[in-house]
C-alpha cells in the first residue's frame, strides 16, 4: 500500500488551482519550451499522436488509446477537462495515472516549475497557469512511465496552445465548428487556421469531415509543409453502421484496410464517425497509412472503448443520460443520437451552460432536433465560477420556443436532478426520461451525485 493517499492528490490540485485559471491560457510558447529545456526535453521522449477539433477529441483520443493498447503499446493518455478527479487527465495504459505517481512526479517538477515561474515574474509576466503546468506534469509522467506513444489532446485552440511543445507523428483534426470565437476567431476558416498548427513537418494529417472553408485552410497547411494527410468521406470513413441497443456495429473503410463486424458501444452517428477517425489516425502511425491493422486487435480496442459524459445511461427508471454538450454542433450530435437510439415518449432536459458558450444556439440546437419530445426544461447551473446563472437561462429556453409554464429554475444541481425525476415519473410513463447536458462541468458534479462507487468507468 502506498503511502501517497488522496489528500496528496488534492493539495496538488489545490496548488494546480492557485495558478491562473483553465479558461484563462496565455498565447504563449516561451514558458514551455523554458520547462521542457530544464527538465531534460521529455516533450521528445516518446512518439505522439496530437488531436485539436472542436468535438470529438476526448472520444477519439479515447479510441485512438485503446487501439494502441490492442496492438501491444505501452500508451499515455492527455485530455481535458475531467470529471471527478484530476488523475482522469493523465492517463497511462487505459487508467488514470496512479496517485502515487502523480504526486511524485509533481514533486520533481515544482522546483522546475519555481524557477520558471520567477524568471516570467522577472520579466513581467504571468507566472505558469494552471493548464501549463498540468501539461508539463502530463509530459514528465509519460517521459517517466515511459510510454510507447502519448496521445495527446489540445486544451484549445493548437498554434500557442501548451501541448504544442510536441510534435505529431500523427496530427488529428476532429470537426471543426464555431466555438470560442472570442480567443479563436469567429470563422470556421480563422478556427482551422488556429487548430492547423499541430501539424508538423515530418507527420502526417488526419482530419474529419470539415466544412469547406475548414478543409481548404488544413490541407493548405499540409501542401506547405509536404506532409501527406487523409480527409474523412476522402481517404477513409464509415462504409456503415447499424444502430443497436447500447451501441452500434460498424464498418469502417480505414487508409489499409477495410474493418468488419465493429461492436461499438457507443451511441450515435458522429462517434462511428470518430471512431473511424481513429482508426485512420492509428493506420497513418503505424506504417505511414499503407499498413492494414489486424481486424481482431481493431474489434478488441472498439469493444473496450468508453467515453465517460457522453450520451452515458447513468441511472434507469427513469432513463437518466448525462452528456456533455457544450455548443451548437455537439447539441446536435446529442439530441439526433438520442432521437435515433432511444424510444422515449417524454424527455425532461436539464441543462447548464457555462459563460463563454452560447446559450441561444444550444437551446435552439435541441428545441430544433428534438422538438415536442422535450416536455419539460430544468434550468440550473453547476458549482463552476463561469457558470450562467441558471437564472438567466429562463429567456433563452423561452426564445427557442419552449413554454415559460415548462421551464423551471434549479440553482443547485442536485435540486434540477429530484425535480427531472418527479417531472419525468409524473408523466405516468414508463418511456420517459431525462437528459443532463450543457457544460462538462455539470455532467462531471451530476457523475458525482449519480454514479456510485465502482460502476464509474
């Protein structure tokens, strides 16, 4: 039994979160690359598959993992943000990092992260952030593990995001929408433009299905920098799906090969989608994209995949879903899933909606695709800073059409989760449910309150 226990975890975290916040990341490379040059370069200690989008990327660098995992790598995992724990963002071989590790790690790091820190505040700058930090703790873990390959999700953006202090082997590019248009640009072609600084000389691109203006700026990128690069529906893409209770099954037409008879558990057209992705983006790793992967070791790593928060059933009767949709684009995604695997009669939404996101095109997104089918809206918000009053919220579900006599206020989440109960039971219906959206930070606190012990995946 180690002797590192949890409060070891969360004093890290408690100084984690005493550095600039996660939604305040600084346009700056310098600090990185400060760090990796103390510490040794750890950032070119193993190969790395780097992912930017504006949907997707957790899911697909989920697969991506597993996928690794089945064809006998040693993996690390970076994503953001989590759900419960921290450890969730530093994964290795499939598993939150362990806190041992974790808290070791950290402590050979401060007195790096110390020195750095005083030559920004020297200079005048903000010291390390939040994000900044955390992704050079992920880098040093991976380095110390080591691992095979790291697959490694962008925090936002790609051109000055912290990860990029990495090179892809492999750069991937999940679906591209608008989001975060006040640091990114407020164009597809401005956002593309941002994402496609992942792409390194010497790798490979592949991206999904993109809007037009998105796709020509990506494979402008790759023409510049000679690297060969592989377009969803192009190159690669799902030849066909079948939807089924608890997943769907799959045919996959990858770069190498074509992969039969996938049993994926997971719901709805853009994760097919993902996981054919993620399919290309191991195939352009393995051999350069002319390398077919065993079918069984594709099979194996589907099967095994989950995507905590997304479309995940968490309780039953009612038909309790908690996902994370937090723009237009994954509203959409969301609610056509659900209307294509789920035969409900009556769906209570309860959802909240953090400050930087736009709230009228997430209502309107799921009052549009789900229509009638919403009798009820919940409004509540969760414990984050940056989360919208729920308050607020009233108007913009009115606006996108559903009756103020249908929509109700909940400020704490646990009173939104009790009162989509009784509203969803109240129906006499055994076809009702509920679904938990609008910010990950919300599907993380109703995780909390409705996932016990042992069933978290």
């Amino acid at each position: 039994m180690s002797d590192i226990d949890e409060f070891s975890v969360e004093s890290v975290y408690g100084q984690l979160l005493s550095r600039a916040p996660e939604n305040k990341m600084e346009a700056r490379m310098e600090p990185m690359w400060r760090a990796m040059e103390l510490l040794g370069e750890p950032n070119k200690a193993f190969p790395v598959v780097h992912l930017t989008g504006t949907n997707g990327k957790t899911s697909t660098a989920r697969m991506i993992e597993q996928l690794f995992l089945a064809l006998g790598l040693r993996t690390g995992r970076y994503t953001s943000p989590h759900l419960s724990r921290v450890t969730e963002r530093i994964s290795i071989d499939g598993s939150p990092v362990s806190d041992e590790t974790f808290v070791r790690v950290w402590d050979e790091i401060s007195p790096i992260l110390d020195m750095v820190d005083a030559e920004l505040v020297a200079a005048g700058q903000p010291r390390i952030t939040y994000f900044e930090a955390l992704t050079i703790l992920g880098i040093a873990i991976f380095a110390d593990a080591p691992v095979d390959v790291a697959v490694i999700e962008v925090g936002l953006g790609g051109i000055t995001d912290a990860t990029n202090v990495m090179d892809g082997k492999v750069s991937v590019v999940t679906p591209i929408s608008l989001d975060h248009t006040d640091l990114l640009g407020d164009t597809v072609e401005d956002i593309a433009a941002e994402k496609a600084g992942i792409v390194k000389p010497a790798g490979y691109l592949v991206s999904a299905v993109q809007p037009v203006g998105a796709a020509e700026i990506l494979l402008e990128k790759s023409t510049e920098l000679g690297v060969p690069h592989a377009f969803e529906s192009v190159d690669f893409g799902v030849e066909s799906r079948l939807p089924g209770v608890g997943g769907q099954q799959i045919t996959v037409d990858g770069l190498a090969g074509r992969y039969t008879d996938i049993l994926l558990p997971l719901l709805g057209e853009h994760q097919a989608q993902n996981a054919a992705t993620a399919i290309a983006a191991v195939e352009a790793f393995i051999g350069g994209g002319d390398t077919e992967l065993d079918v069984e070791a594709v099979r194996e790593a589907m099967r095994n995949v989950t995507s905590p928060g997304r479309l995940e059933v968490v309780r039953t009767a009612p038909t309790m879903i908690v996902d994370a949709a937090h723009n237009e684009a994954g509203a959409r995604a969301t609610a056509r899933a659900i209307a294509e695997s789920f035969d409900f009669s009556a769906l209570v939404l309860v959802i909240g909606i953090l400050q930087e996101k736009d709230p009228a095109a997430i209502f309107a997104a799921f009052a549009e695709e789900l229509g009638e089918l919403i009798r009820d809206v919940v409004v509540t918000q969760s414990s984050s800073p940056r989360a919208i009053p729920a308050e607020d919220l009233v108007r913009f579900a009115v606006e996108a059409g559903f009756p103020a006599d249908q929509v109700q206020v909940a400020e704490r989440l646990d009173t939104a989760i009790e009162t989509s109960v009784q509203l969803a039971e109240a129906t006499g219906d055994l076809a009702s449910g509920v679904l938990i959206t609008g910010s990950i930070t919300v599907v993380g606190e109703a995780r909390t309150l409705l996932v016990r012990p042992g069933e978290d995946s």
